[in-house]
C-alpha cells in the first residue's frame, strides 16, 4: 500500500467556473456588480460607501478597470436605490420609480458586442422599457434607425428583446416578477437575445457604432424622456464585452452569474 495519497485535480472546466470572474475574458468594457458595496456611493464623484437599505446609489463603479462609471452626473435628482439582501442574499439596486444610471465616456467603436444583464421583471417595467441600452451621445436618440439597443420590453408584452432594424428582434417571453440573467450577443453581421435558456431567434443587422454611452434603466438622450421607457425594476449585474463571446464564454459568464444570483 502506498505511504502517499494522491488526489486528482479537478478537470480544467470545473476549476476555471470555480474560480471564474468577466475579466478573465478579454475586452471587458463594462462590469456593474450590486453585490460589491465597495462600488457603490453615496455622490456622482464618490462620497460614502451606500450600505443600508433604501440608500441613494448615485454612483455605481465599474470593476472592469475602463472607468466606465455609472453615476447621476447630468441628472443628479434621479437615482436608484439599494435594496439589502434583495436576491439570494445580496444587494441590488432598486430603479424603481422612474430611476436610471448613465455611463458617459470617450467614444468606443464596436463591431462585435456581448452584453449580460441580471434584473427583476416587474410589472411596474413601462412600455418599451430599456434593462440596457446605449447610445452614440446623450444627446443620441437610442430608438431610431438602424441603432442597437440590448435589451429592451417589446412593447407592453411580457416579452424582451433586441432593437435593430428599425424593430424588436429577437424576442423572448417574460413572466412578471421573476428575475433573468439576459445576454445580448452580437456577432457583427447577427444578433440574438437570450433570457435564461431561452434564446430568441436570430436576426441579421450591421454592428458598426461608435458608442460613448451606456444607459441602465431608461432611454437615451437623457433631455427626452419618455414616461414609458423606465424599467422600474431591481438590477444585480451589468457585464459588457467589445467581442462576440464563443458559446462556450458566454456559458462561463451565465454559470458565473446564476451561481451567484441564483437565477434558475
């Protein structure tokens, strides 16, 4: 019998979800994450850390190391809130009622684009309500054309989608009150929206932007707007990469949030 035990290693996939995080993929860009209250603040140029429940977030910082800061500079009497211990033990922010983000940064050209989003489906979300959206300026109207928006209601459905052509692309069914981990990828010449493991079809649209705005939880410009475009919803996470994730990334990222949401 040997004098030595031996014990074998993991097998590579169970130890890189054991120890993933978003930036162990390249080109992060954006990383939204309620849960670290060390990213969350009290004023749009930092301030006091926002540890209790109901507290003003009017800065949330991104882990990405882009300085893409989410704040309420440019409309600093709207913020959301925090909500304590809101999911699976954990801090959200709580965009309800009428309340939004806004990332303001120098220009990025994106030609490819996955984007993740963790939030609540509430019944309070208004018509045409953004999780996500993005913009080439604030003043840059998000709806119009041939834009790309990541994830928005279709409408007054229980239904989320992409907009591109001119339309809602790639539809998938909600049900009020439960929470989706969302993921928008966008190849560059096709896009497709997946909530949870339901994936809307795909739908073939031109990713070429140069976009200097990300907004959660509204419209963009930010001096229009209108009643219905609020999501009115609790937010966990926000992750944005400037690439087209391969399926089996996008699969590290979606098991990275739903261990950690506990989503579904």
């Amino acid at each position: 019998m040997s004098l030595y035990s031996v014990t074998s290693p993991l097998p590579i996939n169970i130890e890189r979800r054991r120890t993933f995080n978003p930036s162990r993929i390249s080109n992060l860009d954006l990383w939204l994450d309620a849960a670290d209250q060390n990213t969350l603040f009290d004023a749009t140029t930092g301030g006091n850390f926002v540890t209790t429940n109901g507290g003003s977030v009017k800065r949330w910082e991104d882990k990405s190391g882009g300085g893409r800061h989410a704040s309420c500079a440019g409309h600093t009497a709207i913020f959301p809130t925090l909500t304590t211990a809101g999911k699976n033990g954990k801090n959200v922010i709580n965009f309800a009622t009428s309340k939004y983000l806004t990332c303001n940064f120098t220009g990025v050209t994106y030609t490819a684009q996955t984007s993740f989003i963790v939030f609540q489906f509430l019944s309070g979300a208004l018509t045409n309500a953004r999780a996500l959206t993005q913009a080439t300026s604030l003043q840059g109207n998000d709806f119009n054309g041939n834009h790309y928006i990541q994830v928005v209601r279709n409408v007054s459905n229980n239904e989320f989608a992409s907009w591109a052509g001119s339309n809602f692309r790639s539809t998938v069914s909600a049900t009020p009150n439960q929470y989706y981990i969302a993921r928008a990828r966008h190849s560059g010449s096709s896009l497709t929206l997946k909530l949870n493991s339901s994936e809307g079809s795909s739908f073939a649209h031109t990713l070429n932007f140069n976009f200097s705005v990300f907004r959660v939880g509204s419209f963009i410009p930010a001096n229009v707007l209108p009643a219905s475009s609020h999501l009115n919803s609790p937010i966990a996470e926000v992750i944005i990469y400037r690439k087209s994730l391969t399926d089996a990334e996008s699969d590290l990222v979606t098991s990275y949030l739903n261990s950690k949401w506990a989503v579904y």
